[in-house]
C-alpha cells in the first residue's frame, strides 16, 4: 500500500536540445513538434495526478519562493509567470475563467479536468521572435507584479 501524501512533486525533464533547432540543426517545424509532444505529456500527467498548481521553466534551480503556498494558491493573484503555467480549476475560476483563457500566451489549453495552461512561448529555449517576450506579456497581463 502507498503511503498516503498531501503533496505531490511531479518533476517532468526534457534536455533543452530536445526542443532546440540551432544546436543540432532541428528544423524550427521539428522542434515546435517536440515542443506539442512534451506539452501532450505535460497534459496527460495533469489530467491523471490533477495538481493544484505546475510550472515549467528555463534551469534546473527552483526557489522555495516559486512554489506557492496554499494560502497564494487560494488566492486570485499569480505571483510568478513562467514559460508553461498549470492552474487547476479553482484558481482558474478565482482569476476569471474567460480572462484565462484569453491570455496572450503562445498557447492556452483547457483540459477535461478543467485544468488550464498557459505556454507563454513556442519554445522555452529558442523562442520565435514574436515570442520572445511571452513570459512578459503573460505576466502583465495577469497583473504579476
């Protein structure tokens, strides 16, 4: 029998030349389809584990700060925007369930638990140019300070 735990870190690791296409001449067609076949893991891992709050970014340190407490989980404000952004449906109906999913971000999926996520950009490494900014705008317009 599994022990029972309130907290589950679900950690998903992708070596950042899987998703590049000038580092080992991947076209940039074949990176971005790298980019969906993760985002597809990422969403079959949500639908099954159903966190309340995944991240995906850029290194492989992650501060204490950047995981929310249950307090900011429970609150409307997103205190951090990161390349790939999972709220669960709670929080997505605390910040506005429409102002979610109309968020300037590369894509924004809405999954059968009513999960959403946010990907700020075609790519965490070797965003497009019309990207590049996308964790910023993200970010600004969800009022992240």
């Amino acid at each position: 029998m599994l022990p029972t735990v309130e907290t589950w870190h679900l950690y998903l690791w992708a070596n950042k030349y899987e998703f590049g296409h000038r580092k080992d001449a991947r076209t940039q067609a074949e990176a971005r389809a790298r980019v969906q076949q993760y985002l597809d893991l990422v969403e079959l891992a949500v639908v099954e584990t159903d966190p309340d709050y995944g991240f995906g970014k850029f290194g492989s340190i992650v501060s204490p700060k950047v995981v929310p407490t249950v307090d900011e989980l429970l609150s409307a404000r997103v205190l951090d925007v990161f390349w790939l952004n999972v709220f669960d449906s709670a929080a997505v109906e605390r910040m506005g369930r429409e102002r979610v999913l109309e968020a300037p971000a590369w894509e924004v999926r809405e999954l059968e638990t009513g999960h959403v996520m946010l990907v700020a950009s075609d790519n965490p490494f070797e965003p497009a140019d019309e990207w590049a900014d996308g964790e910023e705008h993200v970010a600004e317009y969800l009022d992240v300070d």
